[in-house]
C-alpha cells in the first residue's frame, strides 16, 4: 500500500520529468536547421551541408592503440623503480658531506679569486663605469613630443 506522501513525490517527479522533456524539445529544431531559398548563396550552402552530412564517421577516427602495458607489468616497472630509488637513496646517504666551516670555505675561495689576474676590462675604474652608465641612461631618454598644434600661416 502506497502512502499519499509518496504518490505525491512520484507525481512531482514524473511533472518534473515531463517539464524537462518539452524544455528540451524546443532545442530540437536547431539541430535541423534550414538554409533559407531566396539567399544568394543557398544552393552553395545546402551543397556543402548534404557533402558533410555524414561527417565525422567512427571510420574516420584513429583505432585505439593495442600496445598498452598489461597490469603485471606496470607491477614490474613500479618494483623496478622502488628498488632503483632505494639504491640510489643509499649511495647518496654513504656521501661524506665535508663542506665544513662555510666562512672558512667563503674566505678560501675568496683568496682563490684575488690570486688570479683580472682581465683588462675588469680593471676599469669605478668612474669609467659609472661613466658608461650615465651616458647608457642618457641615450635611453625619450625625445621630447612632437608638437602636433599646427603650424601658424
């Protein structure tokens, strides 16, 4: 025995449903569209729509591809690549990371620096370079607008 409470939720659903279907039907018409007859171009279109009616075909899309891995192995390339990971986690843990002090390391490489010769355009002074800027900043300027009053006659 069905109870008044649901032979009014099955009436809602089924008004509910038969809303949806006329909401939809009304969309049916653009997918049958007409090509109006007094249009210049008519005959061209309708030429073109009865060539491509038939378009795209399931033949013309590409065949799914049958060289793909079966679950086993994948299984084997996984456990492949654990065991590879796990060996290359322990050559790096057998690393003896001896960087030691680093200013002792920033003051030994600075010293390897200040032994070797500076090439001739390192030695430029501070002034050449601040020169060289100046007129770099100079040449970068916009020129100034371009009066577009007209001429007086």
């Amino acid at each position: 025995m069905t109870s008044p409470d649901m032979n009014a939720h099955q009436a809602k659903k089924i008004a509910g449903l038969l809303l949806a279907l006329a909401g939809t039907s009304g969309c049916a018409a653009a997918f049958d569209p007409t090509t109006d007859a007094s249009s210049p171009v008519a005959p061209r279109v309708q030429a073109l729509v009865d060539a491509n009616r038939q378009y795209p075909r399931w033949a013309d899309f590409p065949a799914t591809t049958t060289d793909t891995p079966q679950p086993l192995e994948v299984a084997a390339r996984v456990n492949t690549l654990k065991a590879s990971a796990g060996a290359l986690a322990g050559e790096a843990s057998r690393i003896e990371w001896t960087l030691g002090d680093p200013l002792v390391f920033a003051a030994e490489t600075r010293a390897r620096i200040d032994d070797r010769q500076i090439a001739p355009a390192t030695a430029q002074t501070q002034a050449d370079v601040e020169a060289f800027a100046a007129e770099q900043r100079r040449r970068g300027t916009a020129p100034p607008p371009i009066d577009r009053a007209p001429a007086p006659r």
